[in-house]
C-alpha cells in the first residue's frame, strides 16, 4: 500500500471525530477561554478546522509559514464545518497525487520566516498536521466541558456519550 493511501485513511479516520467536536463548539462564545495564557475559543476551532488544509500545503509546496496569511473568522457553526469538510476534501486530493517519493522529499515549517522544523513530507504531515490537529482537538474537548456541552466520543466513551 503507498504512503498516500495510508494517509488517506487516517485522515479519514480522524476526521470523524473531528467533525464531531467540532460540530458541538458553541456560537457566541468565540472569545471565551479558560485561562489568560489560552486561545480563544473561536480561534482555536478555526485552527483545528482549517489545519487540514496544512496536508496540502506539505504535499505541494516546499515550506509554509504558519505567522503569514490571514486568521479564519467564522461566524457561525456552519461555517466551521463547511471549511473543516472543504479542508479535508483538499487533503485528500493532494494525497491522492503523492508518490512514495515525493512524501519522503524534504519540508519546512517556518515562524516568521525562520525555520522551526525540517523532516520528510511524511513525517511533518504525521506530526504537524495529523498529531497536532489531535493535540488541538483534546484542547477543544476541555473548553467544551468547561462550557457545559456535552464532549463527544473520540477514541472511547466519555462522561457524557458512554457508547459508540
């Protein structure tokens, strides 16, 4: 099986759970958060609905940098999901093109133009879109408890969902 095909499948994977946290963020609440040191809700939703859109960049460009470019600002729930499940599909088209090859060419992530981190396409997509999109979403799960909505099942049963 190719690399892509493997990363199709766990994007496709995560992307299930994904959804469902974010299907339940709260609107009007986009500026709460739960310390001064945290982000702000709505930020930290848009982070996680767009970070799919990092898979692209990994698979077609040589580098990005995560300080340029405009912030997301959705105004409503639906406009969330509608970016996440957009995010997504683009993931997987640029997947679907990856050749082995390709993802084990080199990639950077840049701050402001310095460079953070240099690995394989492959790994940065493993770890600075699949695994930090997962760091996120656990991040999103205690802002909903925080906030009384109920935390979707993600990888076992919760407090407020005890089955599948």
């Amino acid at each position: 099986m190719k690399i892509a095909e493997l990363l199709v499948a766990e994007l496709e994977r995560e992307a299930v759970g994904t959804r469902k946290a974010l299907e339940r963020v709260p609107e009007g609440r986009d500026d709460w958060k739960p310390h001064e040191k945290s982000m702000p809700l709505g930020y930290l939703a848009s982070l996680i609905a767009t970070m799919p859109n990092w898979v692209v960049s990994i698979a077609t460009q040589d580098e990005l940098d995560i300080a340029s470019g405009e912030k997301p600002d959705f105004r409503t729930n639906r406009d969330l999901l509608d970016a996440f499940d957009k995010a997504v599909a683009r993931a997987k088209e640029a997947l679907s093109s990856a050749t082995d090859e390709h993802l084990m060419t080199p990639w950077r992530l840049l701050v402001q133009g310095k460079e953070v981190v240099k690995d394989s396409r492959y790994v940065m997509i493993r770890d600075s879109a699949f695994n930090h999109m997962a760091h996120h979403r656990g991040q999103l799960t205690v802002y909903l408890r925080l906030n009384d909505v109920p935390v979707p099942s993600l990888y076992g049963p919760t407090a407020d969902e005890k089955g599948f």
